[in-house]
C-alpha cells in the first residue's frame, strides 16, 4: 500500500508539474485590481480595463500606442488575426469595438469623459489604425462598477425586461442596428440546428480546425508564454492538473480535435435558452467596431445571462459560404446579421467566473 501510494503521488506531483500549476499565474494578473491600481498612471489602467474585453477566440488583437497621457491610439495586431475562420476581418473588427467598449467602462471608473475618433483600416498593414482615444477629466462623472470578461458575472436581477430594454439603448445610441431575441422553443431549435451544422462544417474542416488549434493553450505554461488564445479554462480546477496535459500530448489530431469541439458545443446548447441577433444594414467597418461595443456594453449590463456568441454560420471560408448565404437569407431580411448572441440564465454554479487569459499592459503597449 506504502509503494502504491508513493507512486500515485508520484504520478499526481508530474501531472501537476506537467499542467504547470506551480508557476506564477501571470494571464490572469490583468483581473485583479492589485495589478490594476499598481500601474504608474490612469491611462495604463484604462488600457488594463480594456484587455479585460472579450475578443474573438480570445485573441486580444490589440496594439495601443502612448501618444499623451490623455490620448491613445488603438491598431489592430494582424499577427493575431485568423485568415481562415476570419479571413474578411470582420470579427478582427468587432473585437476592437469590445476594447473600446471596455476602455471607456474603465476611464468612467477613474473620472473621465472619453472622445473617440474612428479611422478606415488599412488591413495590409501590419497595424492598421482603428481610433484615437481622448480622455478629459471630469468632476461629475458618475462611478461605474467597470468589470468585464466574455461572460458578465452580476448579481442576478429580478427584472426579465432588462435584456430588451438594454438591447434598445444600444439600438438608440448606434443607429443603423437592429435586433431579433429568439426564445420560443420552436424558433430556437431550429436556429440551434443551423447553428451545430455551422460548428460541425467547421470542426470537420482541415484549414479552420487546425488554424483554431495552433491558438488552443492547454496547459499553464503556454498560457503564461502566449497570454492569448482559446484554452481550457471551464474544467474544475481539481481536474485541470490532470486533463490539460492528456490533451495536450494526444492534441496534433486535428480530427480528434474538431470531434471534441462539436460535442462541447452540443453540451453548451443544451444550457441555453434564447438567443440575441444583432443586425445591421450594409455594415461598414465601423459599424463592425460599434457592433463590437454593443456586444461589450450587453455584457457590462445585462445580468441575467450569461451571453456567450456564437459565430460560426457567419464565417465566410468555401466550405461555410453556403450556410453564411442560407443564414443571412433567413435571419437577415432586415439587415445583415452580425451577432448571434447565446443567452444562459445564471446560476449560482454558473456564476463562477473561469476567465480567460489576458495579455498584461505592457504585452500591447508601444510609446
């Protein structure tokens, strides 16, 4: 029994070293408000608040240039972007938006009015310019609770108008939009149907899922070298030591791969229970960005689901182009579908926040 249990220890002390859960985690050092209020000055601590946005599969594209100390201006890192499952740049742009978004949560958070003026991406750049940020203090702004992640963990609400009145608001301040909430049985079971045949072109496609695993971080250690990227972050945290490095040396199946993204898909259907589709006629590339804080701003404020996005029916690669055209001919009719928004009522064991890793201030700033 002594030599059994000396070896399951062994076994358990080389999972944990393997999964690195001994080293320090600095990914998630942009969460916590020690971090944040060590930085040398407001502006870096609005930029932190910014990471803190959600981005599409987590790829934190963002470059922020120090012009002044009331001014910044925010690039688009193309080293991140995703040519294939994102070859039109459109959710490049949407996770730009979701930046701005965050930023001007956290600039509200210290006192300051914000001024954002949006320019036209060059993308063959390798930093095209997105928008120059001011900020001007000001003495009667209220304080916001300015949290953010790709899920907005609150207090739920007992009001269940919050979602359409929120959806409205946002309607009002960027004009142009519109929106659908999905939540008969009937309508989202069909729409959940497309919505799997959309994942299921995707995982089974050797470009995208390959592309979607070379930024998969399954253990500690690349979370701590990249800071970006899709990761394992909903395991319990007592079965991660474990799990993560399995998965990390039996992973170069691209196959295998995409079989376990369509059924971790079909297990996060099953948990919701109405959708959000934000639309917008002819959108520009600005209007992506502004789609991007709509998205952001839902987040911030609606706190009776969890919102997670589900985009895989608007990816414009070959072998989805024919769902995207069937998509938008029947969700569309009034504008070009840009968010489809999964909703998840909370939860006390929903409510737990698995956030995702964050590059940290320094990573994204150039002076």
């Amino acid at each position: 029994m002594i030599i059994i249990g000396s070896l399951l220890l062994v076994l358990i002390l080389a999972f944990v070293c393997l999964d690195g859960t001994f080293l320090a985690h600095k990914y998630s050092s942009v969460w916590s408000d020690k971090y944040v209020e060590r930085l040398e000055n407001d502006q870096c601590k609005m930029i932190a608040y910014g990471i803190r946005a959600a981005s599409s599969h987590n790829m934190q594209p963002w470059i922020v240039k120090l012009t002044s100390m009331d001014t910044i201006e925010l690039y688009a890192d193309m080293e991140k972007a995703l040519h294939v499952v994102d070859g039109n740049y459109k959710q490049l742009m949407m996770s730009q938006g979701t930046f701005i978004e965050s930023y001007k949560q956290g600039a509200l958070l210290y006192g300051y009015g914000v001024d954002i003026t949006y320019s036209e991406p060059d993308f063959s750049e390798k930093r095209p310019l997105i928008a120059t940020i001011t900020v001007q203090k000001e003495d009667n702004l209220a304080v916001v609770d300015a949290i953010s992640s790709s899920t907005h963990y609150a207090v739920k609400s007992d009001e269940n108008s919050e979602l359409k009145n929120m959806l409205d608001q946002c309607i009002t301040e960027y004009p142009g939009f519109s929106y659908t909430i999905i939540e008969s049985s009937a309508d989202v079971e069909k729409l959940e149907s497309v919505l799997l045949e959309g994942t299921n072109i995707e995982s089974k496609d050797e470009a995208a899922t390959k592309e979607l695993l070379d930024v998969f971080r399954f253990t500690e250690w690349e979370k701590n070298e990249y800071r970006y990227g899709l990761s394992l972050n909903t395991l319990p945290d007592i079965l991660k030591p474990f799990v993560q490095p399995l998965m990390k040396y039996s992973s170069n199946n691209w196959r295998a791969f995409g079989d376990s993204s369509i059924k971790q898909f079909k297990e996060r259907l099953n948990l919701q229970n109405k959708y959000v589709l934000i639309k917008c006629n002819n959108p520009s590339s600005f209007q992506y960005v502004y789609s991007g804080q709509i998205y952001q701003k839902l987040i911030f404020e609606v706190r009776n689901y969890n919102l997670r996005p589900a985009m895989q029916a608007l990816e414009n690669f070959d072998a989805m182009k024919s769902l995207n055209k069937q998509f938008q001919q029947e969700y569309g009719g009034d504008g070009e579908v840009v968010w489809i928004i999964g909703l998840q009522e909370k939860t006390s064991k929903s409510a737990k926040n698995n956030s995702n890793p964050r590059h940290l201030v320094e990573d994204i700033l150039v002076q």
